[in-house]
C-alpha cells in the first residue's frame, strides 16, 4: 500500500520508472512491462495502492543496497535473500519471522546478506513499526553520570524498561526486539539465547588482552529505516550484511561516547596517556582493531578489514560504470575511520550522492 506521505502522482510516478528499470535489467519483453504498468496504474485508480510481485521486491531491495550512497560493501549487492512476511499481521507473527531472519543471516557465523520485509502501510493507517535500530543490540543503563553499556541505546532501553522489560544490568545485555502496530500498545520479545551469537575479543600477540572481557555481536541487522520501491515504502524491512572490522575496533567499541575502550586498552599495553604525541589512541586503534578482526576469524564469523572493504568498492564501481551506471555514493561515509588515506576511496573525494531510488532512507524514530 501507499504510504501518506507520497501523493498519487508521484507513487505513479515512481511506480513507473521502478518497472521500467525492473523490465530492462532483467532482459523482459517491452509488451511484459507495458501489461505490468497498466495493470499497476488499473490498481492504483480503483483502490490507491499497488503490491509489489515477489520478484519485484527482491530485486528492488537488491538495486535499494546497490544504490544506497553510504555502503561501503555493495559489490555483493545481487546476493541479498530476501523474505517475503507481508502476511505477517500480528506481534507474535512479526517476532518469529525476525528470528527466523537472525537464525538465517547468522547462519552459524557464515554471515548471509538478508532482508525480510513486512506489510507497508495501509490507506486505513495500519502500519507495523519495529522500535529496535538493530534487531540485536546492547542495552545502556545510566547510572547518574555513569552509563553502563552502549550509551547509543539509553533512550531506547529506558522505553524497554517502561514497557517491563529488565535487564541484568551488564555491559552487553541484548535488548529485546519491540514491535508495534498502528498506535496499539507497543511488545517487547527477548531473543533466545541460541539465536545471538556473540565473539569474545582476544589478541593473537597479547595473551592479557582478554582480560579486558569485551565482546561484541556477529551480525549488524538495521531495522529502523524504510525501504523505499517504486513509490511504496516498507517501513519495517530489517536487513543485514557482515561487519567491517573498524565499525566494531575503532567505533563502537572505542568512540568516547559509545564503549570508550581506549583508555583501559592503553593502559594494558602500557602506553603513556600524558600526551599526545605518544600516539596513544593510533596504538590502541591498531591493536584492538587486530584483536577485532582476529577473534571475528578465529570463531568462524564473517567479516572483512577496511583495506579488503576499499578495494571491493573500488570493483562494485568499476561495474556500475561497466553497465552504464553513475555510482551513488558520499564520500565522508566511505572512507573507513581507521587508516583512510591508506585505502583507494581516499582518492575518490569526486564521488557524488544523488536523490535516487531504490533506496534504504531513514526515517523518525518510533518511540
């Protein structure tokens, strides 16, 4: 169905250059497209809304990776999985297919690039709204000036907490998965153990580096952003990749207002705080970056390092340009935090992001 916010004529028109894209990349007949317009615009005069085929939402949520501007990781953009949970129309429905979702994309740590997609909104104001921003993420508990945990989810766990969720109150509790539809009371499920997977940080070269006891979860499932086709936008379509290495080893684990590990990681190695020009904070970027990507390795669980990420991006577009197709992406989201002068992106300030869909766009928070 159509979401409010577009008028007719721009989901028409929408609808229209979505299918004609569809047609044309998968080598369909001009009289197959043509029937498919008419049959969509027949659709939208007599009820105001139009439903995407399966191929069509498969491929569109393909070509939505494939144009989003600040992924570094499109060249596998045409392995996306995706499932198809538009009948999904309750809480409890919603939940297992999100667990089937995690237990898929994790697939044991051979991480699977995945999206499942419910019902977009309905002309009656039915809408499903997933409150998570991942569907696992830590919780953050603030303890007057103290935060425990992720400071990024303190908001969230507090509206957990006012729903009756409790936590144990430990660094890395997962936080429970919280569905709503239309403006109903809004439920909370926790996620059964066996489907989180998580990896314990440890160093190849530094035994005592363990004893920090940091961890993180396997798999980043975004779950709060709209996928946008054609002039119908899901508003609940979760999706995931595979980590690069610096998201978890030089942001969420060491950005001062995230985890803050670099100060207790310094001081384990033995490094001098006083000053900068000790390079304190480039040492311990390295070497909780190596511990990152070691453990990620060591325990079976996909992911990839900033400089194998760069140049996989340098190949994506390389191909775009092959098939005739102006890369959409910016610049300062591309270039890893860890290193970027290193890497080929660096050289590429020239790329442009543009206003095109398919796409993954955010979209104001639910709670």
């Amino acid at each position: 169905m159509i979401n409010a916010i577009n008028c007719k004529a721009e989901v028409e028109r929408e609808a229209i250059a979505f299918i004609q894209m569809f047609y044309e990349e998968t080598g369909r007949s001009i009289l197959e497209r043509d029937e498919r317009i008419t049959e969509i615009m027949d659709s939208l005069r007599e009820n105001g809304s139009y439903s995407h085929t399966l191929e069509e939402l498969t491929y569109g949520a393909r070509v939505a990776w494939r144009n989003n501007s600040r992924c570094i990781g499109r060249l596998f953009w045409e392995s996306l999985e995706v499932f198809d949970e538009r009948s999904a129309d309750s809480e409890d429905a919603i939940a297992e297919a999100l667990f089937r979702h995690i237990a898929y994309a994790t697939n044991e740590g051979r991480i699977r690039p995945t999206l499942t997609v419910f019902a977009p909104p309905q002309a009656d104001g039915r809408n499903i709204r997933i409150w998570n921003h991942q569907l696992i993420r830590y919780a953050g508990y603030k303890q007057g000036s103290l935060i425990v945990g992720d400071p990024a989810s303190v908001d969230f766990t507090e509206q957990c907490v006012k729903l009756g969720w409790k936590g144990q109150g430990t660094k890395y509790d997962v936080l429970p998965l919280v569905i709503q539809i239309d403006n109903s009371q809004p439920k909370w499920f926790v996620i059964p153990e066996a489907y989180i997977k998580e990896v314990e940080i440890a160093h190849p070269d530094i035994e005592q580096f363990a004893e920090l006891k940091l961890k993180w979860y396997a798999v980043p499932m975004i779950s709060d952003m709209i996928l946008d086709i054609g002039g119908i936008q899901y508003t609940a379509a979760p999706f995931n990749g595979w980590y690069m290495g610096t998201e978890i080893g030089s942001r969420n684990l060491a950005d001062t207002d995230r985890y803050n590990e670099l100060p207790a990681i310094a001081d384990l190695l033995g490094l001098d705080r006083t000053t900068n020009t000790s390079l304190w904070k480039d040492r311990t970027l390295l070497e909780l970056n190596v511990a990152v990507l070691h453990s990620y390795k060591q325990n079976g669980v996909s992911i990839v390092d900033h400089h194998t990420a760069s140049e996989q991006f340098m190949r994506f577009a390389k191909r775009e340009q092959d098939n005739g197709r102006t890369v959409n992406a910016r610049w300062s989201w591309l270039i890893p935090p860890m290193s970027p002068a290193s890497t080929p992106i660096w050289h590429q300030s020239n790329l442009e992001e543009r206003a095109i869909k398919p796409d993954y766009v955010a979209q104001p928070r639910a709670f």
